[in-house]
C-alpha cells in the first residue's frame, strides 16, 4: 500500500500524528479509487493546528499588508505556473472537463480572486477607514487576531477551494491564519495548492503556520474545532446539515460563521417573455441547468410557469431537451445518492417526473437530467419539495395567476438567487413578483440564468438564512468578501502616533477615508 500524504501542519509538511483512518479520492467517471491513501486526521492534528495558528496569530495580524499581497500575487503566479499539473489532478478526481471548465475558467477566476485580495490588502480597501474629528473617534475594520477556519466544497475545486477560493483569499487578506479543511473529493488537487500557497508564504517571510491544511477531521473534530473560543472565524460551503451541525458548535462559544448551504434559485417566467421566445428560453434554461452537470450552488432548481398555452409549450420545450440532453458523472457516489433520493422526495410528494426518470447506464458516478412538474396548489402545502436536488434537475410549478405565483414566493425559503424573464407587457405581474421575492434573495437577476456568478465588488453570493448563515455577508467580490473576516476596531481619543497608519491624520498617499461624514483621499484638515 502507498504510504499516506503527508498533512500541512506546524509550518511544515508531516506525517498525521494521529491519523484515526484514510480514503482514497475516486474518478467519477469510472469509480475507481485513485491513490495515494490520504490521513484522516484526528484530535492531534486539530489541536496542533490550532495551536499553532493561534501562536502566528498576532505576528501575522501585526504584518505589512505589503507582504500579504505579495503573498498572494505570488501564489496566483505559481498557480498559473504549475496550471498543467493542476488541471490534470483536477479532472481526474471530479471528472469536470479540462476546456473550458477548468483551465479557462476556474483556475484564471481563482487567480484572479487573488489578485484582487492582494490589491484589497496593498491599497486597505476593506478596511473602511472612518474619521469624526469633532467627536475624536476613529474606527476601521482590522484583523481578528485569531485563527479562521475554512471548510472548502466538492464542486470548485480551485475557485472555492479551502486553501485557495474565495473564503481562503479574503481570510488571509484581513491577515489571520487560515486552518484549511480540504475537500476529501479532491484531496491531490487541494495538496498541490497547499505545497504551492505554502512556498509563496515562506517566499513573502510571512509566518510558516499562517496556512495549514488536513484533509478530513472525523465529525466530533470538526465540531469542536468550530467550537473552540480561540477560533476566530469559521467559513463553510456545502450541505445543509453539516453546516447546521458546524453552525451550531460555533454558536454555543460565540464564534462567527459564515456558511453557503443550499438554494433552488427560483425562475419566474412571464406570459409575454413566453409567447416572445418560449423555445429559446426553454434551451437556454436547460443548459443552465445541466452545465457541470448541475452542480452548482447558483443552479436553477425551480422554474414558476403560467398556465395556459405560452407555458405548456414552454413545459414541452424545456421537457424534450431535458430528455435529449447528456447525461454526466457526479463527484462521488454521496452526491449521486442524494440526488436520487431528492428526486424519489418530489416523486413522493406528486410531482410528476417529465423527463429523466430512469437510471443512468455506464461506469462510475453518473445521472441523468431530470424534469419535474407540480401545480402551485400542490407546491404550497409540502414544504418537502423544497429538498435540493445537487445536480442536473429542476421543479416546474405552474400558477394559474399573479397571486399565486406570489404565493409560490411566500412559501419559499431564503435563496441565493432569484431570477425574471419578462416583456414589457409582462410590467405590472413582474413589478408584483419582484416586490416579494426581492427579500428573499441575495441576488435578484433580470433575464438571464443564475449559474454564473461574476467576481466583482458588486456581488452578492449570500443570501437570507437557510440559502447562507447570515443574509449581511458574501462569499465573492472583493473587497466586501473580505470583511467577514475582521473586527471593528474604535479609537476614542487615541494620539495620532499611537493609532493605525489608515487611521492617522495623514493616511497612506491615495487612500479613500470617511472624514467628517465625506469620503476624501484628504489628509485631516487639508481641503480636498
């Protein structure tokens, strides 16, 4: 048997002290089991890790934002650099497709992800510096002192991987040690990050345990990790129940989390939007949702449809493509379990299957898409079909008015995103939608699907609970990612020598500062 890899800990790479079991990634596509063997961690490594995070906590905290970005643009430079290499442990353990997927768009997004993070730390544009002389109070955000710990997913495995996406760059950027739990599905792709983030750290002379990373923790570990008071932060993305399980250990000792669970991402598709270009929504609609083979957090779960003729050709149109399209490999056999049982769930609960009702033939962790239908009447009185189905699938819910699609919006729970199709003659019944689904949602779309999900600083990828932990926060665009990881920090009369340098009279040359209720690149008492 191979010998176990090697765990990031302590600064350094070593054996698990402790390794309680081990796993093997697979290839989706033909399940076979992928080596070399990887530790599954217990107590010793959690605590180790901690410990020594907490120990660089301060030293990191108090380090030039000018290496952090340094830091960072050198990781994405080696990133780039080792692209082959990375690509090819990519697909091989999720089955992703190497162009374009991953080589043209996940891996420049996840560099491009650090790049800004290291512009947000160079120029401290998170920090949100704020000066009211007359009151001799000064406040900005500033690094939390403590450790963060990052929970990475199975579906990015570059973009919002836990040693390297978003939660990672924004967690580093506000200068805390990063403890990174990596995701068992690609657990070689998360290694060779971690050896590459690890060089660039020692490279820019920050902290060897600034970053850290295991491969999986038993359930008891991750749990009281979450909950530990010397915890600063925790970041989650994934299913509900574990979320909720590390929500609530971090709760119980005040430690903040912020996590991306689930969401269907309703679509609401208007009479005259329907009768305009019904066949070419209908294509556009399953494309989205069967790219990568579903399974993304933005994927559209729920179509709301009119009855009436517009809708049933549209409910025929979308039904014959579902039915036409590819099936695909998963990325584990859990994930193909689960959406099994969500689509028996809706089949259960008299939602009647359309299109992809029958197993998927071929080797490894594969399914087919799946198109659903139920009336609104029916929607509004099982909760149960709600159950997110990870993967290529969709619920149509056909209303017979306004109202009832209002209703529809009344029963659903917090989303990432909710999208309209309409006309102009379509005004008055999406300005309805609109108004009560605009709380429900992080991310209100106009005509066009939710899948994408740009990095920008104007972005939401959050939402109302149970779509995230908190609806004030999001896990994309920078530098509003950022702040999730900080503390506010207040000075009441603290001499200009003695305060942060974004906080003295004459800040860093350039910065935008909050002076006297006026944002001003103004040193205090220059006129801008």
């Amino acid at each position: 048997m191979d010998a176990r890899a090697d765990v990031l800990l302590e600064g350094r790479w070593q054996p698990s002290r402790d390794g309680v079991g081990e796993f093997r990634p697979t290839d989706p596509a033909t399940g076979e089991a992928l080596a070399p063997a990887f530790p599954v961690s217990g107590a010793g490594d959690a605590q180790a890790a901690l410990a020594a995070a907490c120990a660089v906590a301060d030293e990191l905290a108090a380090a030039d934002p000018q290496r952090i970005a340094a830091f960072l643009d050198g990781y994405a430079q080696a990133i780039e650099d080792d692209a082959a290499e990375l690509v090819a442990l990519a697909h091989r353990e999720t089955a992703l497709p190497v162009e374009p997927r991953l080589a043209q768009v996940e891996l420049p997004r996840t560099t491009g992800q650090l790049r800004q993070a290291a512009r947000a730390a160079r120029e401290y544009a998170w920090t949100e510096p704020t000066i009211d002389t007359v009151a001799g109070l000064r406040s900005h955000l500033a690094p939390l002192n403590k450790p963060v710990l990052v929970f990475g997913p199975n579906n990015f495995p570059f973009a919002f991987n836990a040693v390297a996406g978003s939660d990672f760059a924004s967690a580093i950027a506000a200068r805390n040690p990063v403890i990174a739990k990596l995701h068992p599905s690609h657990a070689a792709t998360g290694r060779r990050l971690a050896q590459l983030a690890h060089r660039a750290l020692l490279d820019a002379g920050l902290p060897a345990a600034s970053v850290q990373a295991l491969y999986q923790l038993r359930h008891t570990e991750g749990l009281r990790l979450a909950g530990d008071p010397r915890m600063g932060a925790i970041a989650f993305t994934g299913g509900r129940g574990t979320g909720l399980a590390l929500k609530a250990a971090a709760d119980a000792a005040g430690v903040p989390s912020y996590l991306e669970l689930s969401s269907l991402n309703p679509v609401f598709l208007f009479e005259g939007a329907l009768r305009a270009r019904g066949a070419a929504l209908a294509q556009e609609f399953v494309g989205s949702c069967t790219l990568g083979v579903g399974q993304f957090c933005t994927n559209p779960g729920l179509l709301v449809v009119p009855r009436g003729a517009a809708g049933d050709a549209f409910v025929a149109a979308a039904a014959e493509r579902m039915a036409a399209a590819p099936g695909g490999a998963v990325f584990s056999q859990g994930v193909r379990d689960h959406y099994l049982s969500a689509l028996a769930q809706w089949r259960s609960l008299g939602a009647s299957a359309l299109a992809g009702d029958a197993p998927a033939d071929g080797p490894g962790y594969r399914v087919r898409p799946a198109l659903f239908c139920i009336d609104a009447a029916q929607f509004l009185t099982k909760p149960g079909l709600q159950t997110e189905a990870f993967g290529p699938a969709s619920l149509i819910v056909r209303t017979a008015d306004v109202a009832e699609a209002v209703a529809v919006i009344g029963a659903l729970d917090g989303q990432l995103t909710g999208t309209l199709y309409a006309d102009a003659e379509d005004r008055a019944a999406r300005d309805a939608v609109a108004a009560a689904l605009r709380p429900k949602v992080g991310r209100l779309i106009g005509g066009r699907m939710p899948t994408g999900v740009a990095v920008s600083a104007a972005m939401n990828h959050g939402g109302p609970y149970p779509s995230t932990g908190h609806p004030g926060f999001t896990a994309v665009g920078l530098p509003a990612a950022i702040r999730r990881f900080a503390a506010l920090h207040c000075y009441d009369h603290i001499d200009d020598g003695h305060l942060p340098v974004e906080l003295r009279d004459r800040g860093p040359a350039g910065m935008m500062r909050k002076i006297d209720g006026h944002w001003t690149a103004s040193a205090v008492g220059e006129s801008a």
